[in-house]
C-alpha cells in the first residue's frame, strides 16, 4: 500500500465488535483479564490504550520502522529516547537545533552527566572529529531549525555505523510523507506530531519509532517506566489529523514554493531559505533523500528595525510559536523558540535578529503573499530603510 492509503486506512476494520469505521477513543484505563495469566493484550492504560496502539502501529508503518510510541509531546519523546543513555555517554548533535531541544540537554540532561557537543553535521570530517570513545550516538535535525540546512541522512548514518553509534533524527520538519529516515540507515526517529503530524495547530503530541525488534523493545520499556504517554483523546485526534497528511503536506509545498519565489524578489528581504529552491546550498540532497519539499521557509530582512512593524502588519499570518498546521504562522526565532541559546551561539550559527521563520499553511497562495507583501511594504516604510 502507498503512504497515502495506509494513513487513510488508519484503524479502519480495527474494532470488529462494531465495524465502527472510526475507530474510537478508549478512556479505560484498566482491562479485565479473561483469567490468570491470560491478556486481551491489555492490561493498563499506561503500557498500552487500544486507540493509542492503533496510531503507534501507524506511524511505525508509515516510518517504515517496527515500534512506535505515543508522548505527550515532542519533548516527551525525546526525553524518553535519551533514557538510552547514561551518566557519562556522549553525544553528537545538530548545531542548528530546535531550542527546546538544545534546552533539555543543557539545563537538565547535563546535569545526568550526559554530554552533547554540537556540529555542523553538513560537514562530515567535523562530525568525525568530533567523536569521542564515550560517544554513543548522533542527534540529526534536518532541516535545521530556523535555518532549514540540509544534512545527508545516509552519509551521517554510514559514518555513525562505522564508529557503533545510533543515528535518530528528527523529522518534524519532513513527515514520513516527505522523508523516511529509518530507509536512509538511521536507527530511531522522532516527531513533535505538535506540528504537520497532527496538522491543525490542536493537539500537543510526540512520536517515536525505532528499527529492529531490539531497539523497539528498549524504547517500549523506557516509554512504560518513563511514563509520558498520549492519552487516548490526544491519539484520536492526532489520527484523525494523519489521515489527510498528504493532502496537506502537497499544498503545504505549493504554497511554499509560491511565497519563497516572491520573498527572494521583495527589496525588503535579503535571503530566502527553502531547500525547494536551486540555489539552496542543500537542495540537491534533499532532492536525493527526499520526496518533498515541506512548508517551512525562512528569511532575513534588511534590519532588525524592520522587524516589528512588519509583524504588527501581518493580518492572515498569525505572529505565533509553532508550525505545521493548516493556518500559516510566522515565528521570531531570536526571542520565540531559541530565547534559551545564549545569544553568542545563536549568533555563530545564524540565527539573528533579522531571520524570521514561516510556516506556510494551505490558505490560497494568492492570499498569503499580498499579505506578506503588504507587510513586508509596510516595514520598509516604517522601520527598515535600505541602508
Ligand atoms: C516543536 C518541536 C519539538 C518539540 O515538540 P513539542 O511537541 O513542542 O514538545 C522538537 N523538535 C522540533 C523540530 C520541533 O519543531
């Protein structure tokens, strides 16, 4: 079955007692045993919930992977990936990175004595560089978040084998619709299904699906211990939002290409990040492990100055910290979501007062860009005159 239909398909024909083509939302949180020693496969609603199964069988499908787990959210995820490790293990990750990501391992990781060192892993000698005898695994986003740059899944992957170390990433940004990283030899991947996953900016969630019966079964132990599972109302809407991801992600991409190629025309703007475009310095490797484009562009202004009228503005772009859903957003990455990287690093890696970050949602093409436009117009008038 194509992605599409096994997304669609979700759950259908699961609840034989019924028929109930949608499979509904199960709230017990205890199950009778039928006698002793005997399961219905379910015992307690922490260790496993009938609607929560069904998105975690999934999203393990659509990721080409065998176990998946539900959390309460992306960073549930990811916490409960990290308790793979133990004091004193080492681990490589994306210099560019989601802040929340960057927040756990510096302000609370650490202090586990787990160390993190972070690389461009578009440079791969960098990356070998930087591996320790303690090191135990790569932490990939790509894209990057703000800055969207590109890293070969496979050649980090390869590398990562030859030195014994697990690859995860994470494919917020791609959806398995658009990119599959466990088929490009990565181990784990995770998803904040926050964002294009569950697709309607209404539901806080997190995924995670692992390769081979082993790693699955380490992961399902931690995600029972740890214990920041989805509750059953949460997976059914996060289901309910899966089942159009293709649709979605297709206008998502549309949309995207629209709104770079007129922002890299706007005298207000200096650069267009959006790995759809040829001259992104990663589009030919996206093009490679990819089969899309997703909706996230970002883009620098002339000067900071420009900043604030140009979000005052903005009337169909909602100014909001997130991305993914079907309403477009735009994001301050400076004082939204990387606040908590000190200023010097965000800095070095491009993250300055002058990037802003846009989700591009499905509205009509037409309607996202005078809106833009206008407010790019307006912050030049205000704000930021060519200097
Ligand atoms: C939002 C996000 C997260 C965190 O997910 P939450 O669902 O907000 O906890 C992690 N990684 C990326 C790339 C994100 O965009």
């Amino acid at each position: 079955m194509h992605l599409e239909t096994k997304l669609v398909q979700a759950g259908v024909g699961k609840d034989e007692k019924t028929g109930a083509v949608n499979f509904p939302v199960y709230y017990s949180t205890a199950y009778r045993h039928p006698t002793l020693g005997e399961s219905t496969g379910f015992d307690y609603a922490r260790t496993a919930n009938p609607t929560r199964s069904i998105l975690e069988d999934t999203i393990a499908n659509a990721e080409s992977g065998d176990g998946g787990f539900a959390c309460a959210s992306g960073m549930a995820a990811i916490h409960t990936v990290m308790g793979l490790f133990s004091q004193g293990d080492h681990l490589i990750v994306s210099l560019d990175l989601y802040g929340g990501t960057y927040r756990l391992f510096e302000q609370v990781l650490s202090r586990y004595g787990l160390t993190f060192s972070y690389v461009d892993l578009r440079d791969l000698e960098s990356l070998e560089k930087a591996v320790k005898p303690q090191t135990k695994a790569v932490f990939v986003e790509t894209p990057t978040n703000p800055l969207i740059q590109i890293t070969d899944i496979q050649e980090v992957a390869q590398l990562a084998k030859r030195h014994g170390l697990l690859t995860i990433v994470d494919n917020t940004f791609m959806t398995p619709y658009c990119q599959r990283p466990l088929e490009l030899g990565a181990d784990i991947v995770l998803h904040s299904a926050t964002k294009y996953l569950g697709g309607h900016n209404d539901v806080l969630a997190g995924l995670i699906v692992a390769k081979g019966q082993e790693l699955s079964e380490k992961i399902g132990f931690l995600h029972n211990s740890i214990g920041a599972v989805l509750g059953p109302q949460d997976s059914w809407l996060l289901l309910r939002g899966m089942k159009t991801l293709a649709l979605r992600m297709e206008r998502h991409q549309t949309n995207a290409f629209a709104v770079a190629n007129k922002l890299r025309e706007h005298p207000a703007v200096t650069e267009v990040f959006y790995p759809g475009l040829p001259e992104h310095p990663g589009h030919d490797i996206q093009q490679k492990q990819s089969s899309g484009f997703s909706g996230m562009v970002s883009f620098r202004v002339r000067s900071a100055d420009q900043v604030k009228p140009f979000l005052k503005n903005l009337r169909i772009v909602s100014f909001a910290e997130s991305l993914g859903g079907v309403e477009s957003l735009c994001t301050y990455p400076a004082t939204q979501t990387h606040a908590d990287i000190p200023i010097e690093i965000r800095e070095y890696v491009g993250v300055c007062d002058r990037l802003l970050r846009l989700s591009v949602g499905i509205e009509h093409p037409d309607d996202l860009i005078a809106d833009l436009c206008e407010a790019l117009d307006a912050s030049l008038a205000v704000g930021g005159s060519v200097r």
